[in-house]
C-alpha cells in the first residue's frame, strides 16, 4: 500500500476544534506525526502533519473542508497600515490619495502634520476590497516615496482570519514576492516546523520565525542598490589574475582569468546574479574570452545558486549534484533526515533565488591516487592551466570538492578552511543566521575537524615547497580573504577594495 506524509493547517472555531479534527484524521485511517497549536500566538490555526496511504490522506482532506477546518489558502489581512515619507512639494498628498482611490482603497485613518515632531511621515490606514491587489497598491506609492509597513488589523470582524500567521504569510511575501504564492501555505508549515523543532534546543518559537525573516530580508536588502563586495585583484603569472569577490551574504566567487578564457569557482547566490553581472562588467570580466568552466565546490545555494544563469559547461561531484536536486543540503550526511536541514535548504534557497544548471557535467570517481589524505578524482587541463580536483570527506556537506592548481600556487578550499576572523562584522552577522537555523553549517561536525586538520596539513606542505621556489602558496577560503598562511593563521593577501555600483 502506497504511503504519503502530508500536512493540513486547522481552523480552530472553538475549543474542541483540535479534538474533533484528530478524530477525522483519525477516521481516515491515518496517523498524526506532527502537531502544533499554541493560542497565545494564534487561537486560530494549528498545523497538522500526518502519514498514511494516499486514499486516507484524501478523504481527511475532503472531510477537514466540510468541516470548516482546513485552510487551504492564506487571507490576507483586511486592513493594513503603513507610513510614507512624504517629500515637502507641493500636491504630494493628492498624489498618494489618487493612488488610493484607483484601488478603491478605503482610508480607515490618516495623520499627516508638518508641524508636528515627524513632519515628514504621512501615516495611513487603509482597506482594499481586492486583498490580491495590497502589494500592487505599495508599489504603486514606493514607485515615488519610501514606505514603511507599520502592521495590520483586523477591524472588529475576526472572521476575517487577520491572525498571526496570516500577518507573518505577508511579511514573507514582502520578501519573495508574488512568486512566494503558491508556496506560502506549504512554507507557513515548514516554518513552523523548524520553530517547534528548535524549542528543544531552547530557542523560542517566535525568535525562529523572526530569524527566518530576517535572513530574508538581509539578501533582498543587499541585491541592487544595496549590493557591495570586498574585491581582491591578484596577479599571478603571465598574464593570469586571480578575482576573489566576497558577496554581502554567503561565499565567496573566485575567477581565473587568462588571455584564452576564465575559470569561476563558485558563483554565488542567484538573487545577486545582476549585481554580479554588473561588477563583472567593471572589472573587465563580461566580454571575450569568457567563461570556459564553472567549479562548484559544493551545493549550498551561496555557492552555486546562480549556476543556472550561465552557458559555460558547469562541473561538480555526483552527491552535490544530489544535494541540489533533493533540495536538501544534509544529502548523504547523517544529518539528512533533521527537519531543520529539510526546512533551511528550502528557506535559503526561495530567498535567494536558487537557479541551479538543467545539467552538469560530474567528476569522476576516486582515481586511485591521494593528495595528502584525500583522494583525488581527475586532472584537468584550461586555458593553459593545469587542475587538480580533490575530494573532501563530507564534513561540511556531501559531494564537496577541492581545487588544486600547483603551478600557479592556487588552493581553493571551499568551506572546509574558512577565514572567518578577516570577515567583515556584518558578514559575520549574516553567517549568524544558518548557524542558529541549522545547529550547525556542517553536516558532520565531528568528521569536519579531522577534515579542516587534514587540508591545512596538505596547504602547509605545499606551502613549504613553494617557498624553497620564492613563492608562497595562495589560499582561497569560501567565506573570507584569498589568504597566505604565517605561522598557522591566515593572514589576507594583497589589497582588499570596496565595490558599490556606480549609480
């Protein structure tokens, strides 16, 4: 028989609402594996999760609807409040009031004085007949004024549902957009999962869904015109350079160039994919030759979220492939089946615009021999350069890679050897946010330190034999400064520059 995990979110009416809809569930012959419902955030909603056979799962819907218990959609709030700041010319206000009225959107309050102690802020209050059309109505004034959301109400109508997570549905839709619509119901209950999970770690429910939040919030308010990096321009040899640019959120994208072609190892977030774009173009990196190859290290979407936006032949191992394709950064790991894994990988990936390649092209398996205590999969040869691509033990995630280019001293270590004591305080605020959301950014705490001991063995011999040459060995970490390594610590190598664009 055929088993399915599904979930319903239950329209509490009154205080034997839970009772009666277990028991339709129930009746279903299906069993509850998940339930939360707590009436100081929201007397009205309680999520449900259940298992059983596809026919049962259907006839509990069927019989939560009759019912009046399930919530299928999310209503919007029936009346929304929010502050312009309103510019001191002359028919500012008819303004923003024709725009209220060509969505037939009736004013409940309105402040506005010039002589008062915020003369500049213009509050409202409105309600719009067409809730679809809310967001439509805040762009259409954030097209000429900065508007700030204050809240929402319900009115004295609580049948309108303008509850607590009815309220959090749109502040994640402020975030994502339309686009988030047809995932809120199922993101409200993913949410809400991890928040529950986390409360035996001893974070409060609510704080997690603010956390989530505000990891949104953090990439949408650093693409476009709050985009910036720190830059890294490093000659190398004969005419080769390489580009470090660390992103305002996540790692770190790396570029070879060459005068036959470039190489990126890693390529970002996709939500920074224009902004990338635009910085390429500044540093001369967007004409011929081109990109011939893309690395991706690894399948966290900081890392290879923008991968899809390229035509250069994308490479990666087998398991990171994997990890993009079940949406799920703890594949392979004994961390896979944590919900707060499941739930993060789906978070990051919506807030950031995941694009990941229709195709890849996958490294080989083990060859046989070892670099160091790692096993090396293939040898390449690009643009004049010679590669070596090195597999690491899955500490940090499944399927990670290393890059190797002993001519020209280059290691690229992805995640495994960080530089986290040069990064920035608001880069470090930001990595903040996994590390609360999943315990751990690696998948395998315990076999990451015998990984991170190991690559810093192979970095320090390797440094060694360069410096009987005159050279030193260049450290590409995926979070923080291309690096040299002095007496153990990593020490940031060049001029570090601020990039903003050019407006």
């Amino acid at each position: 028989m055929d088993c399915r995990n599904e979930f319903f979110i239950i329209r509490i009416p009154d205080t034997g609402s839970i009772h009666e809809a277990v028991r339709i569930i129930a009746d279903a012959g299906i069993t509850v594996t998940r339930c939360h419902f707590n009436r100081s955030i929201d007397p009205k909603t309680a999520f449900v999760s259940v298992r059983g056979s596809s026919d049962g799962c259907h006839r509990a819907m069927q019989a939560l609807s009759e019912q009046g218990y399930l919530q299928s959609e999310i209503r919007y709030p029936k009346s929304i409040r929010f502050t312009v700041i309103v510019p001191d010319i002359p028919g500012t206000l008819h303004r923003i009031l024709m725009i209220l009225d060509n969505y037939k959107a009736e004013i409940t309050s309105l402040a506005f004085d010039n002589r008062g102690k915020n003369p500049d802020r213009l509050s409202i209050a409105v309600r719009v007949r067409d809730t679809s059309q809310t967001e439509e109505l805040l762009d259409a004034i954030r097209a000429h004024y900065q508007l700030e959301i204050d809240g929402y109400d319900c009115g004295d109508d609580e049948s309108d549902g303008c509850l607590f997570y009815q309220r959090y549905a749109e502040r994640v839709r402020a975030i994502l957009g339309e686009t988030a619509d047809p995932y809120l119901v199922d993101l409200l209950n993913q949410f809400s999962h991890i928040a529950q999970q986390l409360t035996e770690y001893g974070e409060e429910y609510e704080t997690t869904l603010e956390q989530i939040l505000q990891n949104g919030r953090r990439l949408a308010e650093t693409s476009g015109d709050g985009f910036f990096a720190d830059v890294q321009k490093i000659p190398i040899t004969n005419g080769i350079w390489l580009y470090c640019f660390q992103l305002p959120g996540g790692g770190s994208i790396f570029v070879i160039d060459t005068p036959t072609g470039r190489i990126m190892v890693d390529t970002g977030y996709g939500i920074y994919h224009n902004d990338v774009m635009q910085m390429f173009r500044y540093y001369g990196l967007d004409g011929a030759p081109g990109f011939t190859r893309i690395i991706l290290t690894h399948g966290d979407t900081d890392h290879c979220g923008a991968a899809g936006y390229f035509e250069a032949p994308v490479w990666t191992h087998e398991g990171t492939w994997n990890v993009i394709k079940t949406n799920n950064r703890a594949y392979g790991a004994c961390s896979e089946d944590l919900v707060f894994e499941q739930v993060y990988t789906v978070m990051i990936n919506l807030f950031a615009r995941m694009h990941p390649p229709v195709q890849v092209n996958l490294f080989p398996p083990p060859s046989g021999e070892k670099v160091g205590a790692f096993p090396l999969l293939c040898r390449f040869e690009e643009n004049g350069i010679s590669g070596e691509i090195i597999e690491g033990y899955g500490g940090h995630q499944h399927g990670m890679v290393y890059l190797l280019c002993r001519e020209l001293g280059l290691l690229f270590t992805s995640d495994t050897i960080l530089n986290l004591k040069h990064l920035t305080p608001d880069r470090s605020q930001y990595n903040g946010f996994a590390v609360y959301l999943v315990r751990s950014v690696n998948v395998n705490p315990d076999l990451v330190r015998n990984e991170r001991k190991d690559l810093m063995n192979v970095a320090t011999d390797l440094d060694a034999g360069l410096q009987k040459k005159g050279n030193r060995l260049i450290i590409c970490c995926g979070h923080g400064p291309v690096s040299t390594l002095e007496n153990g610590d990593l020490i940031p190598l060049g001029t570090i520059e601020s990039y903003r664009h050019i407006t």
